[in-house]
C-alpha cells in the first residue's frame, strides 16, 4: 500500500486532473490511498472570502463565491463528468459556503473555527470531483470523509493530530476500502475536533496528512506530488540553474522544510520518520521524472562534492533582541523569556545568545506588541523587521572542517545579524536583510554547486 497526496496544481484543472488520474492508475498495483488538495488557489479564495464576509463586504462575496462555483463547474464540464450526483454534492457545497458566510457577515467577525470550516470545503470538492473521474475512467475509487478518521484537538487553524485514535479509525475506514480493490480518496488538510467540528492542519496540510494517514496505514512509502521536480538545491525563481536532489535523509530534509523550503510542510516528515516510510516528491507534471527521495540514510556513497545538499531561506521575519544585565549570571532568564512566546502561541526559529543578550527571529508577528510589552518589564528589547534566515544543510557538513569560514568568506560585504550552527551539525543558518536573500543564495549555490556533483545525489 502507498499514500499519495496531490496538491493543489496537480488538480488545478481538468488537464492536470486527467495526469493525476493516469499516474494513480499506474500505481494502482501498489494500493494507492489518495489525499488531495483544494483545486489550485481555491483555498486563498475561501480565506479571503471568510474575511471579505467579515467585513461586510457583500460586492466581494458575491464576486469570490462566483469564481469558486465556476472553477469547479468548468473542470467537471471539461472531464465531461454529467454526474447528477456529484453536481448535487457541489451545489450543496457552494449552498453551505453562502450560509457560513451569512453567519460570519452576521457576527462581523471570522473565528478561527468558522475559518476551518469554510477554508476546508476546498479539498471537500476536489476529493469528490476526482472519485468521479477515476470512476468515470474505471478505476474503482471511494470517497471517505478524512473527518470520520482524523481526529484533532481543537486548536483550529493548526489542529494537532491524535495519532492513536485517527489510526483505529484508519485502519476500520480506510482498509476495507483497499481491500476491496478500490482507491480511497480523502481530503488532505482537514480533521474534526472531539465535538466533531471541522479543523484544520494549517496552510499546506496535505502534506502533512498523507503522512499521518500513511503512517496510520503502516504504507510502504509516501508520494507527494506538486508542480516541482523534487527537491532542489535552491530555490529556481532565485537560481535557475537549480539541480534536483536525487535523495536525502530526514533530518536534512526537515531542516529544510522547516528553515523555508516550500516544497514541504514542517511537520510532514515526522509521521514518516517515527515509522521510517520514504517519503518521495514527484511532479505531476512531469510524472517520468524519479523526484526525491526522502528515507532514514542516504542509499549512495556520496562522491564528489554534496557537502551542502541545500540552500533554503526564510523572507519577512522579524528579529527581536533582549538585554538585560540581569541575565549576567542568572538562571531562570531564558526560560522566563521563552514562557511569554509561549504565552502568545509565537515559535522562535533561530535563537542566539551572549552573556547579556539573547536574539531570536519570529515569522508570526500577530502578537508582537503584546510580547514586546512583557519583555519590556524587565529587559531592553530591539525590534528589526524585514529579516530573512538563510540555511545550508547537509550531511556531510558535520565531517567538513572550516565549512563557516568557507561560507561567511563569501558574504564579506553582506550585514550578517545572527549566525547558528544547528545542533545536529547538519545545518548552518544566518540571518540577513531581505534585500541581500536572492545574492547571498546566488553566490552560495555558485560555490557549492558550480563543480563537479554526485550524479547518485544530485541530478546534473
Ligand atoms: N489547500 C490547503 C492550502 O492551500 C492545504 C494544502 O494544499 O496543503 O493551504
């Protein structure tokens, strides 16, 4: 059995549709369980329609709920799906779309629970449009509400998974379906609490899903299928030379998502890492290409130069610095510090310290103000905006001496804020301004990956 999580390009259209429909089929051996996401751009439009019906704003409304109603109608018109069924099942959608937002225009206030509900209803319709397609195409396939399997706390907006209990219902709901010799196909990004209200994993969940429900199925591997050949040494709207890694580790493959790549959500790679799944990343586009692989150990002898596998970067952050000769000599400093970001659900990246000083860099300002007030009770604090952290990561990194000085060489006339050598050794991470990412990145990936590469790691 093998998960396979589609994101919102992959079913953007009836074209990208039919791709997806010929990739499942060619895995169909292999026991596909399927996870998609929104039709590309459907969940911005839900969110901002949220707002707009917030606000009061009926013109917008009206227009937003418009456009979403059609992008589907087109795509079932274009996959000629004539289904009565499936045209109730959008009606009814769009109908409980226009009621949410009477509720929200009522209250002149989105919660983040009514949030949940709307911004959902995305990956609602595109799980239902493909079942009638693969069905179409006759490839049995079957609509399970990921609803009635993962089971979140309530945190809405970012609902934490209760791995234990999702993975009975997974196990009771989704196995008979496989078994049976169908595709399950649920919707990524979507749980429901305890009162059976409907959560959300938070932006680019689906990643993170397909994890959590392959791990729950104990699946031989994750595939996660996008608009990018893999992952790749750099970003390729900064470098367009940008090579694609053949295959990495977890823990590099982490960092990354964690420090800006955009090709994973942060957390996707725990629920593969705690049961060792390869987690791969494939293009549906171009679905010949063999993508990334992301497992415990690299399966290659690492010839060559692959000291940094690569290069990721963070924009618009914010760098907060606290001093207080108080903290000379004192214990108890950094944790009264850390309980006020924890206070205002704000998670720190990068932290560094001096006998007096601590810095660290934020990307959830909502509660700034707040955080800076109680720190200001008993430290000094600088804000800085417009920061970007920048991360090389490897493995190899941790066996290369001098690997900082070789990098920061290279930057001598670039401001550096703050510099960390992760832990784990595996990562290097600065912070700059903003305006230096897109040189700092290009003349980074110029030196790492301008010679002579692994062709077992890197696709050259
Ligand atoms: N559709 C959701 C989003 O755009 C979740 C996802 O695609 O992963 O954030």
């Amino acid at each position: 059995m093998i998960a396979m999580k589609f994101g919102g390009t992959s079913v953007g259209s009836a074209e990208a549709i039919k791709r997806v429909a010929k990739i499942i089929e060619s895995r169909f051996e292999r026991q596909p369980v399927v996870i998609t996401s929104a039709v590309g751009g459907i969940t911005d439009k839900l969110v901002a329609l949220g707002k707009s019906a917030a606000t009061g704003d009926d013109d917008l409304v009206k227009e937003l709920v418009d456009f979403i109603t059609n992008r589907h109608l087109e795509i079932i018109d274009q996959l000629r799906l004539t289904s009565g069924e499936l045209r109730r099942i959008i009606d009814d959608t769009i109908d409980d779309i226009k009621n949410l937002c009477r509720v929200i225009s009522s209250q002149k206030n989105i919660s983040k629970m009514l949030n949940d509900e709307l911004s959902s209803k995305g990956e609602y319709l595109a799980a239902h449009i493909l079942v009638e397609y693969l069905s179409q195409i006759k490839i049995p396939a079957t609509f399970v509400d990921v609803r009635e399997v993962l089971l979140t706390d309530s945190s809405f907006g970012s609902a934490k998974p209760l791995f234990d209990d999702s993975a009975k219902n997974a196990v009771e709901k989704i196995l008979p379906i496989v078994k049976d010799g169908s595709v399950p196909v649920l919707q990524g990004f979507v749980g429901r609490d305890a009162s059976a209200r409907t959560t959300t994993l938070g932006r680019g969940g689906s990643d993170y899903s397909a994890t959590l429900l392959g791990a729950m199925l104990g699946v031989d591997s994750v595939e996660i299928w996008s608009d990018v050949d893999g992952v790749l040494t750099a970003d390729p709207s900064i470098v367009s030379e940008a090579k694609r890694i053949r295959s990495m580790t977890f823990k590099e493959a982490a960092e990354l998502a964690y420090f800006g790549a955009k090709v994973l959500h942060p957390a996707t790679l725990l629920p593969a890492v705690t049961r060792d799944i390869p987690v791969w990343v494939f293009n549906s586009m171009r679905p010949e290409y063999s993508g990334t692989k992301i497992s415990r150990a690299n399966n290659n002898g690492q010839k060559g130069s692959c000291i940094v596998k690569s290069i990721a970067y963070k924009e618009n952050l914010t760098v907060i610095t606290v001093t207080s000769l108080r903290m000379l000599m004192a214990h108890g400093f950094m944790a009264s510090i850390f309980d006020i970001f924890n206070k205002y659900d704000t998670s720190v990246d990068l932290v560094s310290t001096s006998e007096v000083s601590v810095s660290m860099t934020v990307d959830k300002t909502e509660h700034i103000d707040e955080i800076k007030e109680e720190l200001s009770r008993f430290a000094q604090v600088e804000i800085e905006q417009d920061k970007a952290i920048v991360c090389l990561v490897g493995e190899q990194m941790k066996r290369t001496p001098g690997m900082p000085a070789s990098i920061f060489c290279l930057l001598q006339d670039v401001p550096i804020h703050l510099i960390s050598q992760g832990a784990s050794e595996i990562n290097i991470s600065f912070v700059i301004d903003d305006d230096n990412v897109d040189k700092v990145v290009t003349r980074l990936h110029q030196h790492f990956f301008s010679g002579a590469l692994d062709p077992n790691t890197f696709a050259v």
